[in-house]
C-alpha cells in the first residue's frame, strides 16, 4: 500500500492540519502517517490556542516511521517555528525524501498566525529548495516574495519566482482572488498551466488549503505523474468544498466524502482510476 506522511498541526476542530491529511489520505487509499509539530485548540471560528512540540520531538516521529514503515511521499503543513522547520529539513534529507510538498502555512482564515515571522527566511532559504512542490495560497506567494498578486498574470509570474528560489515545482492557489473561477497557477520549472474550477460560493472553505495539499501528496505517493496528480488533487477538493459542511458558527470544514457521495463524472473518473490501480497491484501480488 502506498505510505505518505504529514508533518503538520494538529486541528482540534478537525477541518484543517494532520486530522485533514489523514482523512484525505484514507480516502485516496493510501496509509496516512503523521508527525506533529504543534497542537492547536481552534474550531470554525479561529485559533484560540497553540502549542508547538519540541523540535527533537518533531524529529523523532519522522525517524521512527521512516526507519520502519517507510515514506512515498510527504507533506508539511503548519511548522512554526524556525528550529522545527530546521529538523524537518534534516530529517527529510537524511531519509531521502523526494517527494516532499511544501505547503507553506502561514496564516488561518481567522487570521491567527501558524508561522513566527522569523521562521518565514528559513522557510524560504532551507526548506522551499528541496521541495518537490511547493503550494502557497495567494497571501503565502505575497509573503515569500514582498510583492502583491492581483491578477492571474501577476499568480504567473509568482510562480515563476518561487520556482528560482529553489522548489522544483510551484502551485500558486488562486482561493484568495476574486472572480467567478477558481483559478491555480501550475510551474513545473518549464511550462506553466492554468487549472479551472468554478468557484463555490460557500463559507465552508476551512482546510481546503490542507486538503489539496495532502490529496495531491496521496496521488504521488500512488506514483501517479505529477500534472495528472494534480488535476486529481483539484477534482478531490473542488468536490470537497462543493460538499462543504456546515458545522459550527464561523468557517464549516470542507466534505472528504464528498466524492463518495457524488456518484458523478468526478467520482467515477477517480474510484474507477483507483480501482484499476488496485486490481493491478493485486494482480501484482
Ligand atoms: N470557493 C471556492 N470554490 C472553488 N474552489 C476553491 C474555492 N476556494 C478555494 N478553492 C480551491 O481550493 C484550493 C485551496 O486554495 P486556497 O483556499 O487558496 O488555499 P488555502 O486554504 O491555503 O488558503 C485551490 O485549488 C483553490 O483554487
Ligand atoms: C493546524 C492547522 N494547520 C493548517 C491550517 C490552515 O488551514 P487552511 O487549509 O484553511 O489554510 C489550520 N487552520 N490549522
């Protein structure tokens, strides 16, 4: 079975960090494994407490399923601090992660803080060069820049950036931009692409950043090729926040089981894939 690990927060309310991956990865077929780097206490409405872990801590958990169970892929998520971002980075060197994705949390839709400031230069100057891909939302691609993005040109052009700055590929989300699309920049060092989806008009958008995120890791770690990954990546979630749950008094979670539900084009296309995936490692066996 193909193994992916999530190093990131833990979301108390469940919609967003390690409990959004893991959903995700489960739902994707893949085993889901977790190293935690802080735990925070939040719900639909905002962060009301955060408590970071150790970074050796942090360290060990990656140590001990890495020398173990083994990694397909990888994800982080929220990090926090400087030193925990320095240990994930050795850690994931030692281990020879290559398919590691970036995604760069900063900021929750209530608009507390998961990242000290001071951690953004070593997030830039340490981790983003050994990204496989790296995943910011439209404040994150500001922040790692300290430049504005207003249009899709300007989301091209951040792409771009981000990649000289050492991540192999870049995945500029376009969550944050106004219009009637939904709109995310796709660089892989060569070409750039543009994926559509038509933008739901829903409050329930909390943790959609994490589980595009951990579903795109679940398709590499299924060693599917990187655009098809994130095409499939995209579908998972545009279902998820369409199914959006409206659970709480702020921002709902978005619907892992959305696709299950569905019994669409969208549903068939990747359990049929999945399946066909499955029959032939059984076959395999
Ligand atoms: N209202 C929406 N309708 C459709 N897709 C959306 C909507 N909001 C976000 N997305 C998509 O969800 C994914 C996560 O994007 P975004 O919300 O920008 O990330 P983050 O949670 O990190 O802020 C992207 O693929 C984005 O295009
Ligand atoms: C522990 C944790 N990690 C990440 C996020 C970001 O969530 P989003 O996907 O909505 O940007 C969060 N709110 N909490």
């Amino acid at each position: 079975m193909p193994r992916a690990l999530t190093i990131a927060g833990s979301d108390s309310g469940g919609g967003a960090g390690i409990q959004a991956d893991l959903k995700t990865f489960q739902m994707l077929g893949v085993f889901g494994m977790s190293a935690l780097t802080a735990v925070t206490a939040q719900n639909t409405m905002g962060v009301q407490g955060i408590h970071d872990l150790p970074p050796d801590f942090v360290r060990q958990q990656i140590d001990s399923v890495a020398s173990d169970i083994g990694i397909d892929a990888a994800k982080t998520g929220m990090l926090s601090q400087p030193e925990i971002i320095e240990a994930v980075v050795a850690a994931m060197k030692e281990h020879h992660i290559e398919k590691l994705v970036v995604d760069p949390v900063m900021v929750a839709k209530g608009g507390a803080r998961l990242l000290v400031p001071a951690a953004e230069r070593v997030l830039r100057e340490q981790l983003l060069p050994i990204a496989y891909v790296v995943t910011p939302n439209i404040p994150e691609a500001e922040a790692l820049l300290l430049r504005r993005i207003e249009t899709v040109d300007d989301m091209r052009d951040a792409a771009k950036r981000i990649c000289d700055m050492g991540a192999q590929r870049v995945i500029i989300k376009g969550g944050h931009l106004p219009g009637g699309s939904s709109i995310d920049i796709l660089y892989d060092g060569t070409n750039v692409d543009e994926l559509h989806a038509d933008r739901i008009d829903t409050k329930n958008t909390h943790g959609t950043g994490c589980t595009f995120s951990s579903a795109l890791t679940a398709w590499l770690a299924r060693g599917v090729e990187f655009t098809m990954a994130v095409g499939r990546a995209k579908q998972f979630i545009t279902a998820a926040i369409a199914g959006g749950i409206s659970l709480g008094h702020g921002h709902g979670p978005t619907n892992h089981w959305a696709l299950m539900e569905q019994q669409d084009t969208v549903t068939k296309q990747i359990w049929g894939h999945m399946d066909g995936e499955l029959h032939e490692v059984n076959g395999n066996q």
